[in-house]
C-alpha cells in the first residue's frame, strides 16, 4: 500500500502534460501543485476573484480533472480566500512530500 501512495504522490507533484496546463488570466502558467501554491501566494486579490467566484473555481477544477488530487480539490471548493487556498495547497504540497519514497530538502 505505501508504494501506492509514494506513486500517486509522485504522480500528483509531477509537471502536467503541456496541453493541460494552467492559464492564468495575467498570462502566468502553472506546471504543478508548487507553482499553484506559490501563485497563490503572492496573486491580487482581483485575479484570485477571477479565477475562483460564486460561478466557478478554476484551480479546485483543475486539480480534480488534471493533477487528480480529489482531496486538495475539495479544499480549494472550500477555500474562500487566496490565503485559505494557499495553506491548502502548502499542506497538500508538505503532505505528499512526505510520501516521496526520496526528499531532497
């Protein structure tokens, strides 16, 4: 079971294939989990409302369709600010480097 789970780490960590990256509205793109999370960090107010609103949710819609990381989606769902979006992702990130079969600190 944690080779299991050290795969699907691995696998959720990983850079997305090209075609399924991230477009941010200010022309950023994200590759994976850490670019999300440092985006979030340091992003407008403005541009997190773009992405995330009473209409959509762009990054919790990404993670589940392309990173497949069902519980940081559900997070981000819940998240109602880029901080509380931030502390999920640095969580996930912290959590699924921890289930890496090697770390490099």
């Amino acid at each position: 079971m944690a080779k299991n789970i050290n795969a699907e780490a691995v696998k959720m960590l990983a850079d997305v294939p090209f075609e399924y990256v991230f477009y941010l509205n200010d022309g950023r793109i994200l590759k994976n989990m850490e670019n999300l999370r440092d985006v979030l960090y340091s992003m407008s107010d403005e541009l997190f409302a773009y992405h995330v609103n009473a209409e959509k949710n762009d990054f919790s819609k990404w993670v589940i369709d392309i990173i497949v990381d069902e519980k940081l989606a559900k997070d981000l769902f819940r998240a109602k600010d880029k901080m509380q979006a931030f502390k999920a992702v640095s969580q996930r990130v912290a959590f699924l480097k921890g289930k890496l079969p090697y770390t490099h600190h």
